[in-house]
C-alpha cells in the first residue's frame, strides 16, 4: 500500500517509523511544514519528522499551504494518507484525494480535547486518563469518525514530556493495528458525539503564570501540563522566577503567595487551600536549583511575598 505521512512534530515520528518499518507499507512522501526559525540569531530549524524521514531517506516535501500545492500529491497518487500533529487543516480536495480516505492520529481518547494541545489539557484538567484516537478525517478540526482507540492512564509521575511519549507510541501501534481492518472494510466508522466535544486550544507562554489563589493540586497539575514548554512562573521582588518542580502539601496557608517555610525540604508558598512546595526553581538570568542551593544564596524569609 502506498501512502503518504504529514506530520510535523515529534509526536508524528513514531507513527512515520511504524510505517516505514511496516512489510505492507511503501511510504512513497513526506509531507511536513517549512523550516523555521528559531533561537536568538533565527537560524532555520527543520521540524522532527523532515529529521526522521532523512535518516529513513524518505522524500521530503514542505510546502507552506497544502492549498496552493496539491498538484504534489496527485502525482504520487498515494492509496491512503496518514497525519499526525501535521498543523495545518487538510482541503477538501486532499481529503477526497486518496482512495482509502485520510486517517489522523490524535493525542487524546476523541471527543474529548479536539485542537492544538491535548496532552497537556488532560494533565491540567486533572484527568485520571487520555489515550489516542485513530480518526477518518473529515474537514473540521480533529471532528471526523473514530475508527479505534487505546486508552493509558495519566499517573502522578507524569508530565506534558512523559506523557507525549508514551502516547506517541501506542499511537503508532494503534496506527498499525488500524490500517488493515480500515482498508479491508472492517472497522465501521463511527461518528462522533459532538455534545461531549472539549476544546484544547493552543498553549501560550502566558499560560505559565501562576495564579497563588487557586488550590495546590490545580499549580501542580499547572506545573505538570507545561513541562517542558512553557513552565510555569511567577515573581520574587519584580524578577522572573520559574518553578521547576513542585508538589501540594497539607499545610496551613500563610497567605496566597506567601512564604511560610524555606528550607532543604523546599519553600513552602500559600495558596487558596493550602499550599505548594516549590523543590526546584531557577531565578531570571541564573540556573536552576534545588530549594537547598538557591536559600543558600538567595535566602527567602517567611512572609516574603511571590507573585
């Protein structure tokens, strides 16, 4: 079966490897996003899978609107088209394109989380699991028929990072366990209920700042949603200060965004229903540090106000 894999960032390697490795599968084209920018001299970066698919010397093709260039894909003529965390919304005219349909792998058990960041909705909502959804795709945003899903669940160790990876690769073999019975005609598609449809929108770097008065557990779940990108923060005497890992503690608030112990086990700060250790945290321009090394040079006594 010839196919064609769009997918841009590292979440869609996995499932770009699953393919190429797959006896029953030619992967005649790569489709993923232009290089950008990045870093401080906006040097041009090529995404995750135009990396992957030059180790597997797979052609690569990055256009900057599939609209305007779909004369690529019918040329290749692929069978079945397979996207996942592409970024761009495919036409109409993609999605009739290729015999057996355009499938998309998603990052969170569908209806729930439709959009640019579920992964990290999940862990913020404080969900006890999310898992991933192999769609037929239609032309809305991630709203097309179910085909399968495996669900994992979301433990307390997890974080926006481990939990990317883990769903990256039962995405993959779902993806592989899929092809078959879609292409054979036994899995029927099954509509989904848009009446319990969620939204994840895209993360902003504002996302980050921490608000003291909500509960302990939601700063964590804040914190866990937004490693690696973009952290969470808040303000010690005007200056940035990130928090790198923190955890809820039963304690009596001092007040919101109040210090109420800094020590070696950590600084503990108020919040609406108790309070959160902060373990590690880095201050504006410095490194980041366990709480032990940075009291050390940067002592905070009880009552020091962050925010």
């Amino acid at each position: 079966m010839r196919v064609v894999f769009m997918g841009t960032a590292e979440f869609a390697c996995p499932s770009l490897a699953a393919l190429d490795e797959s006896p029953d599968i030619e992967v005649v084209g790569v489709v993923t996003q232009p290089d950008r920018p990045k870093g401080r001299e906006l040097i041009p970066h090529p995404p995750a899978v135009k990396l992957e698919a030059e180790l597997r010397n797979l052609p690569v093709h990055q256009p900057e609107r599939l609209r305007s260039d779909i004369q690529y894909l019918e040329q290749i003529s692929p069978d079945l088209i397979v996207v996942a965390a592409y970024g761009q919304i495919l036409p109409q005219t993609i999605l009739d394109l290729p015999p057996h349909s355009c499938l998309n792998v998603h990052g969170s058990l569908l209806p729930a989380y439709r959009g640019a960041a579920p992964i990290q909705r999940a862990i913020l909502d404080g969900q006890a699991q999310t898992g991933v959804t192999i769609m037929q795709m239609d032309a809305g945003l991630d709203t097309g028929a179910i085909l399968s899903k495996a669900a994992t669940p979301i433990e307390t160790s997890d974080n926006a990072q481990t939990l990317h990876d883990r769903l990256a690769k039962i995405g993959a073999e779902l993806l592989l366990k899929t092809i078959p019975g879609h292409v054979s005609g036994e899995f029927t598609p099954e509509p989904q209920n848009d009446a319990l449809a969620t939204h994840a929108e895209k993360i902003t770097r504002e996302m980050g700042r921490i608000d003291w008065s909500q509960p302990a557990t939601q700063l964590w779940n804040q914190a866990r949603a937004f490693t690696p990108w973009p952290g969470v923060f808040t303000h010690l005497n005007g200056r940035l200060l990130k928090l790198h890992e923190v955890e809820p503690v039963e304690a009596d608030c001092p007040g919101l965004g109040i210090v109420g112990q800094a020590d070696a086990d950590g600084i503990l700060v108020g919040c609406s229903d108790g309070a959160l250790r902060i373990m590690r945290l880095q201050k504006e321009g410095a490194k980041r540090l366990a709480a032990a090394e940075f009291l050390a040079g940067n002592p905070l006594p009880v009552g020091t106000q962050l925010g």
